[in-house]
C-alpha cells in the first residue's frame, strides 16, 4: 500500500512535520463516496510518490484532527506544505480532477 494511515497521535508528525507536501484523505468506513475514491487516491499515491506524501485519516477512529479543521463532509481532501493547509476538495473525485488538485498544490 502505498497510503500510509495517520491517527489523532501522529498527525503532527506523519503531516505537519513532513519535509514534502502531504494529501491528507479524510474518510470513513461506510462512505460509499470514500470508497469509490480510495483506488484513486492510491494511484495517486503511486504517481505522485517524489512530489507528495499520501495520507489516509478515518474520521470515526480520529474525531480530533477532524474536528480542528471542520471536516464535516467525506471525503475530503486536503493538501499540506509545510505545515499549513494549502488546499481542500470535498466530494468524490474523478482521476483527472484528483490529478489536477494535486498538481496545482505541490
């Protein structure tokens, strides 16, 4: 797998203390929308691998990460460099949107 799942314990570390920027894909085991998007994001992962890290956050198990950046709709992606937020989409996306997203970010 080329994802790699962050908690509430580890997010500073595995995303905001990343030297490279981070797609963080915030989820949940019932999301139909979440699992439509999953192969993508993990081919994204794999594509993307010198320029970006790739995370994956189930909210149900990790309320509080969720919770500090309003995430109240999954999936959500969001990208970070350098420690910041630099970008959000919400809602499942298409290959070439995801693509698009992680291009304009990094």
């Amino acid at each position: 797998m080329a994802t790699i799942n962050v908690t509430d314990e580890n997010f500073d570390e595995k995303v905001l203390k990343s030297d490279k920027p981070v797609l963080v894909d915030f989820w949940a085991e019932w999301c139909g929308p979440c699992k439509q998007l999953a192969p993508l994001v993990e081919e994204a992962a794999k594509e993307f691998k010198d320029k970006i890290k790739v995370c994956k956050m189930d909210v149900d198990a990790n309320k509080e990460v969720a919770s500090a950046f309003g995430i109240r709709s999954i999936p959500t992606l969001m990208i970070f460099t350098n420690g910041e937020l630099s970008g959000a989409e919400i809602g499942a996306l298409t290959k070439q949107q995801l693509d698009e997203f992680i291009r304009s970010k990094t």
